[in-house]
C-alpha cells in the first residue's frame, strides 16, 4: 500500500468509527428527552425511572464520540494537510460554530442535567435536557455544512491557490445539506428508536427480569418500535429525494449505485443484484427489474440513466486526463456503492418491517411479543443493523465523491500530507486500531454493566450520586 491508500484507510477508519456514535447519541439524546417529556406531562415515576436509566446509556455514547472526535479531527492535520491549507478558510466557520456553540450548548447542558435532578423545577430539568438535543442538532449541521460544501462547492473563490470563503450563507443553503442533513438526522432518530427497542428486547429475554422492570420495559419497546417506525420511513422518503437530486448533481455517484456503464435504454431498468467487472465495464450475474429505475429517477415510467462511460468521458474533457501529473480516472468502486446502497435501503426495509410487526405484537390486551423468543431475539440483533446501515450510507456519500476530496475542485493525491511516510502511516493506524478497539471493548462492557441494573430501582440523582464531593466531610 502507498502513501494516498494508507491515508485513505486512515481517514475511513476514524470516520466510520466516529459515525458509530454521532447518530447513537442523537437518537439516544432524543429519546431520554421524550420520556422525561412524558415524566413531566404524566407526574408518572415510571417515566423518570427510564429516563435516568437510557440517560446513563446516552452518556456512554456521548464520551466515547467525544474522543474518537478529536482523534479524526487530529488526524486530518496529521495525514491531510494539504487538504487543510486549501479548504482551512471553508471548514473553519462551521467547524468553529460546532465547537464554540454546540459543542459548549452539549456539554454545559449535559452537566446541569446530569446533576440537578430533583435540585430543579421538573419543567427547568427537562429543558436541559431538550437543550442537549437542540445542541447535538445543530452540531451535526455545521459538521455537515462543511461535507456539503465537499460534495457541491458554493459560496466560495479561488485566490492564491485556496477556496475562499465569500458567502458564509450560501453554504446554509447549500441544496445538498438540506438533502444529506434530513437523511442522517431521520437516520439518528431511527438508530434512537432502534437500540431502545432492541436493548430492551435483550432484557425482556433475561429469566432474571424482575416483573417491576418488565413493566418499564414495555413502555421503552413501544415507545423505540413507534420511534423506529415513524423515522425509518421518513429516512427513506428523504432519501428518495436526495437519490433524485444526485441524478443531475452527481451523475457518476448515481450511476455508480446502480452498475450503469452505458447509458441505459429507455424507460430504465433497476438492477437488484449484480457484480460489477470493473476492467471489462459490465455487470455479472444481474437481474433486472423493467422500468424502475425511470419510476425512482424520475417518478414516471420512461426517461434513461446516462452511463458511467459517458459521464467519464465528460468528466475528461472538462476536467482534464491529468491533474498535476496524475492520470486520472472519474469512475468511483463500483462494487462498494452498488452494495452499500443495498445494504442501506435493504436494512431501512427491515427496520420498517420489525417495528411494524412489533407494533401490532404489544398492542393493549394483544401483548403476544414477549411470549414470542423468537421476535424478541429478531428485535435483539436488529440494534446492530442501524450501525451497518449508517456505515453504508456514509460510504454511498464518501466514495461516490472519489477522486475529489472537494467535488471538482481538489483531488485525493493533491490532498495528502507532503512530509507523512508509510512508516508512520503504519505506525498510526496500528495505533488508532488499536485505540479504537480498546475504546470499543469499553464502551460495550460498560453498556452491559448499566444493562445489569433494574431500571425500577433508579433513584436519587444519577451519576451525581456515585460522585463524592472531596470538601465534604462524608469523602473521607
């Protein structure tokens, strides 16, 4: 592997392991805040007791996002300087209102709701926490805000070498971050929804559940199952729209999701399954569907998909053979988008699905789930699928921008660090693995640890109550 590979693997390491977390925190966040919303409403303890109990879990996911944060953002320094120098003035405005205003919003607001239970109004306690929500919201904005500008440059001139920033706002209404900001926000919701339903399948499988928790527990499925229901479906219509607008924005990363080579006849075919042979430019072992690729293109049953070879074509002559010595090549790893795109929507179908039938398993006097191992263990294992489903999502948005760091604008071989070796590319990324892997074996050991305790028994302050205060005279 050289240098660019190495940089890349890096890059994707980083990123997919942060993106577990990010949507895991925002959905968590969201539904803590739900039912302390519902404790406020209803004055039914049930309610606070599920709240401190998914709190703890939330806050698990928030430090560990903390960390693998700051690693990401060192390593864009470390691996991607060049990068940096030309995009700096672009990235430095969003990426400083994410930690000077939502990041400050996150944290100050965690603590105050971490320590003043019971110390609080009710009302005051519950709009710190929705104030972490409003906190976690507007971070992945400006996080995106900068992606968006990756994928379609706007607000922005070229002096010196570097994008300048020259309309602060366009890049907030920047057609591409609407798209990509619904998408992953409904994602986070649904993975929210998901895990909630999904762990407390795994504790209503336990033999030792004591009957008090069983009742707490199926108030956190059906609230997760409704909360899974209701996003997974608008993630999926939002991201009906965003595959629409990548047909005349991103033709090469449309195309490349559906293995289209060659301009397609008309009306189009979808192709559910297939190999792509990346050297000869066609597609093994497809099967077809007649006409649905226009329907989902164009929302009418004619209208053709151009190919990839035409796009490449086009891309050559606008752009060039060669950039700064570099012979290149438009088309992105086909078999990566094609895959990722089904693995995405397969897994957004199923997660519709589970929450469906498990909606109609807890209705009132129809409870038949828990007696069902069976759904309870479909249910279990679908908490692990928003995190491949996400990871895939990411990979669609990520490659299919391949060769640009900044679409149209600044390749990945211009964007490498000029100093870095494979040496020390080897070095960290055995490193960063290895950190990431400890960081993992925690979070899910301290996950199981909070899973061990009985959520009817939350009382008092949360963590504020295991933290002894070294001026009071009980600490010692």
């Amino acid at each position: 592997m050289d240098i660019v590979d190495l940089a890349r693997f890096q890059f994707a390491m980083t990123t997919v392991f942060h993106f577990f977390f990010v949507p895991f925190s925002i959905g968590t966040a969201f539904v803590v805040a739900i039912l302390e919303t519902f404790y406020v409403r209803t004055k039914n303890e049930a309610y606070k007791k599920l709240a401190k109990f998914w709190g703890n879990i939330f806050l698990l996911s928030f430090a560990v996002g903390v960390v693998t944060g700051l690693i990401q953002e060192f390593q864009f320094g470390m691996n991607w300087s060049d990068y940096s120098r030309f995009m700096g003035d672009i990235f430095g405005a969003p990426l400083a209102l994410e930690a000077l205003l939502s990041f400050f919003i996150e944290s100050t607001f965690i603590g105050l709701w971490m320590f003043t239970w019971d110390r609080v109004k009710k009302g005051t306690h519950l709009f710190f926490m929705w104030m972490v929500c409003f906190g976690t919201l507007t971070s992945a904005l400006w996080i995106l805000a900068a992606n968006s500008f990756m994928q379609h440059p706007v607000g922005y001139a070229i002096k010196g070498g570097r994008a300048e920033m020259v309309d602060f706002f366009a890049l907030l209404k920047n057609p591409q971050l609407w798209f990509e900001y619904g998408h992953v926000i409904l994602a986070a919701l649904t993975m929210g929804g998901v895990v909630l339903a999904g762990l407390t399948a795994f504790q209503m499988l336990k033999k030792d559940t004591t009957k008090e928790a069983k009742v707490l527990y199926k108030k956190s499925m059906r609230l997760g199952l409704w909360m899974a229901m209701i996003f997974s479906v608008g993630t999926i219509l939002v991201g009906d729209f965003q595959m629409k607008y990548l047909v005349t924005e991103q033709p090469m990363k449309f195309a490349a999701t559906e293995a289209i080579y060659e301009t397609t006849e008309d009306p189009a075919p979808w192709t559910a399954v297939g190999i792509a042979d990346t050297k000869n430019h066609t597609v093994k072992y497809k099967v077809d569907i007649p006409v649905l690729l226009s329907l989902l293109s164009y929302n009418k049953p004619s209208g053709s998909v151009k190919g990839m070879d035409e796009i490449n074509a086009e891309m050559k002559e606008k752009y060039g053979t060669t950039i700064d010595g570099t012979k290149m090549d438009y088309i992105p790893p086909v078999n990566t988008l094609f895959w990722s795109f089904r693995v995405m929507a397969g897994f957004g179908a199923w997660i519709i699905l589970v929450s469906f039938v498990g909606l109609l398993m807890t209705r009132k006097k129809k409870e038949t789930l828990y007696q069902r191992r069976w759904m309870l263990w479909a249910l279990a294992l679908t908490t692990f699928v928003p995190f491949i489903a996400n990871t895939a999502g990411w990979f669609i948005t990520e490659f299919g921008r391949y060769p640009w760091t900044v679409y149209g604008l600044f390749t990945i071989q211009q964007s490498v660090s000029p100093n870095v070796s494979v040496t020390s590319l080897l070095i960290s990324n055995i490193v960063y693995f290895t950190l990431f892997t400890t960081l993992a074996i925690v979070m899910i050991g301290l996950v199981k640890r909070q899973l061990q305790n009985d959520p009817s028994q939350m009382q008092g302050h949360g963590y504020a109550d295991k933290i002894l205060d070294p001026f009071d005279k009980g600490a010692f």
